[in-house]
C-alpha cells in the first residue's frame, strides 16, 4: 500500500510566500492604497442620498405653502406650512431667534398688494443650506431651492386681507 505524503499548510501568513516572496507586506499595502478610495465612495453615496431627500423636502414645504397661500392669503400659515414640513432637515426653524437654515420668499411679499387678489399668481421659493463635513467639495450642491408657482383661490371680505380658514 502506497501512502501519499502531503506538505503541512504554514500555520501563520506571514510564512505563505510564492515565487519566493512574502505577501503579507503586500495585502497590507493594497488595502492602505484601497482604502480611502472606498471610504470616499462611501461617503459620497450618504451625501447624495441626504442632498435628495432634502430636495424632496424642500419641494414638498414649498408646496404645502403654495397651496396654504393659495386657500388663505396669509403669509402666517404659508411660513407655518413650510416651517412643518421643514422640521425633519432644520430643526432650528423655530428658534427665538430664528437661526435657521431655511430661507422662505413670498412674491408678492405683502399681503395688501394689489398683486394678492384671487386669480393672480402667488410665488413661493424654499432655500435651504445643506451642511457638510467637507465644504470645498460642496460649493455646487450646497444650497437646495424649490419654486412653486399657484393661484389664488380666495377672495378676502372687504377690508381684511386675508380669507377666512
């Protein structure tokens, strides 16, 4: 009976060498060279995951207060419309005083406008600042805006600006 003789596996990988040269040295040069390739990527990934759903949040604020603006004519509910639904990205829009991140503009501003009669456009524009651990890599998607444009719906009863809720 023939018995076959089998090399023992090295025990450590500091001992596994092919072609005569030792690869750990190797492995561990790959991985520093690789790494911050991935964690690169990886970060990108969670900044663009967190820049779209702050557009999403941003263009639903928008509307919510388009639409207030449009049943009410009060710039009151329109800025509480937005400051609701803004909550989830800029917690600080309540702040007394207001430090916020978000920037709320209503065309025309005043709610005595000629401009503010049922059947004229009402114009609402969100912008928010994004922060971010890297601002040099930031500059062109830093700022997140939505427009929305709606009609007002409302009349106001004479002498009041704005419609009755």
């Amino acid at each position: 009976m023939n018995r076959q003789t089998y090399k023992r596996r090295p025990r450590n990988i500091e001992s596994v060498k092919i072609w005569g040269y030792d690869q750990h040295g190797q492995a561990v040069l790959e991985f520093a060279l690789i790494m911050p390739i991935l964690l690169f990527l990886l970060f990108a990934i969670f900044t663009v995951g967190y820049w779209m759903n702050a557009q999403q949040i941003v263009t639903q604020a928008a509307a919510q207060g388009a639409r207030q603006g449009a049943l009410t004519n009060d710039n009151g509910q329109i800025q509480g419309a937005i400051a609701d639904n803004m909550k989830a990205i800029d917690p600080d829009i309540d702040k007394n005083p207001p430090e916020p991140r978000t920037s709320i503009l209503i065309k025309p501003a005043a709610q005595g406008d000629p401009g503010r009669k049922r059947g004229n456009k009402l114009t609402i524009t969100v912008m928010y600042e994004m922060p971010f651990f890297f601002e040099s890599l930031s500059e062109k998607f830093k700022t997140v805006n939505a427009t929305i444009i709606s009609q007002i719906e409302c009349d106001p009863e004479p002498g009041k600006d704005v419609c009755p809720p």
